[in-house]
C-alpha cells in the first residue's frame, strides 16, 4: 500500500487553496481529493511533481 502524500496535500491545502492550517487538518483527504476536483479536475492517480510545479507557477505564494 502506497502511503498517503502528506507532503504534496499540504502543499496543495496551504499553498495553493491558501488553507488555514486548523481548516486544513480537519479536512478529510477525501475533502481534499474533492477540493483538487473542483480546481483541476477529478484524476485517478496521485498528484506527480510537474503538475504540482504547474500550481506553485499558475498559484504563486506572492512572496
């Protein structure tokens, strides 16, 4: 079994959906899968590097 992308959800709910942490940890993944729906459309695999690089260039942290 293939352990769960933490690292790539918490980039995607804090960095891209601009979360507050205490919304973020009481999403479920399922809410989270839902939230990626909505934005990019439903996928049936996990979220691979270069499609998390196009979000953090599309949705940047404005720094």
């Amino acid at each position: 079994m293939t352990p769960f992308p933490w690292t790539d959800a918490m980039r995607f709910g804090l960095g891209v959906l601009r979360l507050p942490p205490e919304q973020f940890w009481r999403m479920t993944p399922r809410e989270l899968a839902a939230a990626w729906g909505a934005l990019m459309g439903d996928r049936a695999w996990p979220l691979e590097r270069r499609d998390l690089d196009g979000l953090m260039e599309r949705f940047p942290d404005g720094r």
